[in-house]
C-alpha cells in the first residue's frame, strides 16, 4: 500500500513568510510524528499526535511553529514569520498502533524549505 | 539529558568486507532501539527495530545487537555492497511514546 506521502517536496520561503506543509499518513495509522533534520544531523523531534489529539509539542522550537491533525489523519506543520534558522527538512511519520514500543515508525521523504 | 551517540561519523570500506556501525545511549531504561537508513535527499528506511526485551534481529545480511547495561546497540553488516552505500541512524524510544531520539549517523561508503 501507500506509505507515508509530504507535501511539497521543496519549499523555497523569503524570509517572513508563513508555510505550511503537509503530511499524509499511512491509512489506518493513529500515530503521527513530525522532524526536524537539519543539513548533516540527525532528525529532531518537533511534534506528537496521536489520533487528533497532540499529546507533545515539546520539541517546537518556537511559538511561530504550530501543528495540527484535526481529523486525526493528514496533518499540517505551519511556521509563521519564517527564519533562516528554520531551513532544514521535515519529516513526518506514522505508527500503527497505541502501543508504540511494539511497531516501527515509517517515514516519508520530508520536506526541504529553504528560506532566503 | 538522553542522547544517543554513533560512531564513527563516516566510514569507507571495500566491497565485500564485514562492517560494525555502534550506537550509544546515555539511558539504559530504553523501549525500543530503532535502525534506519537514509538514502541523499530521501527519507528514512527502517531496517531493523529491537525491542528492549530482545537482544539481536536480524534481516537478511544486517544484525543489530543490543546490549542494555551497557547502552550500546551494534549494526553488523556482512560482505557489503555498493548498494549498502548510505547514512545510518541509530534512534531510541526512552518514553514508551514513540518520540524517538536520532544519533547524528554514520555515512557509509562500500567502494567497488
């Protein structure tokens, strides 16, 4: 079946602008993750859904950062006011089940913005 | 602070050696230990999960250990390929919530 799809695949942004990416989900998957993986690092975790509910937001770096599920399946990461120090790419991936230490988070293939 | 460690950053083998890629974590009280691979411009690929129970997997030529007390997990790769070629995370479940937290990666090179 279809994995996990982003959207756009490349975001270029002026400095200032708002974006907003997307993520579609593996069909049936309650879990939701979003990343932030900067040029030669590894991902760091922004955000965490599970179903529509975000139960941490602890890894957003800032209050221009903002997510959303509200149909607990495709979820937006918008960033507001965008700054250089948010070029990287976005990953977002999906889990299967409520019991997250027994299945494998599938990734998509991220978002790269770019802002000037 | 939980963090997790690989080493080395970059490695260049000849094809058809035998390889280790390590992993360290600061917190033995993990769930699970999660490998991945990371093609350029892609996403990531899972390759092998551990749960915190379980001490190998295996897949195909790849075997992850995982040695708790010590906070160390292990990638072997027997008799490489170009193909193998590629960044390989290390990431670790220290909630039980699936927040995963990434090693910086190795980058492999298999030359032919």
């Amino acid at each position: 079946g279809a994995g996990v799809s982003q959207s756009p695949r490349y975001k270029v942004a002026k400095r200032g602008q708002d974006v907003a990416l997307r993520c579609d989900p593996i069909s049936g998957h309650v879990s939701l993750f979003w990343y932030q993986q900067a040029l030669g690092q590894g991902p760091e975790f922004l955000t965490y859904f599970q179903n529509e509910a975000q139960l941490d937001k602890s890894g957003l770096p800032s209050d221009r950062f903002f997510a959303e599920r509200p149909e607990g399946s495709v979820s937006t990461l918008k960033i507001q006011r965008t700054q250089q120090e948010d070029s990287a790419v976005y990953l977002c991936a999906s889990s299967q089940l409520r019991e997250l230490s027994s299945y494998e988070q599938y990734f998509g293939p991220g978002t790269r913005l770019t802002v000037t | 602070k939980q963090e997790v460690t690989q080493i080395p950053a970059a490695l260049s083998v000849p094809e058809g050696e035998n390889l280790v890629l390590n992993c360290s974590f600061t917190d033995s009280a993990i769930y699970n230990l999660q490998w991945f691979r990371q093609d350029p411009g892609k996403g990531l690929t899972s390759l092998l999960l551990i749960q915190s129970s379980q001490r190998e997997q295996t897949s195909g030529r790849l075997n992850a250990s995982l040695d708790k007390s010590s906070g160390r997990s292990t990638l072997y790769i027997a008799a490489s390929q170009p193909g193998d070629s590629a960044t390989y995370l290390c990431a670790v479940d220290f909630s039980n919530t699936g927040k995963l937290i990434f090693g910086q990666g190795t980058t492999l090179q298999v030359k032919p």
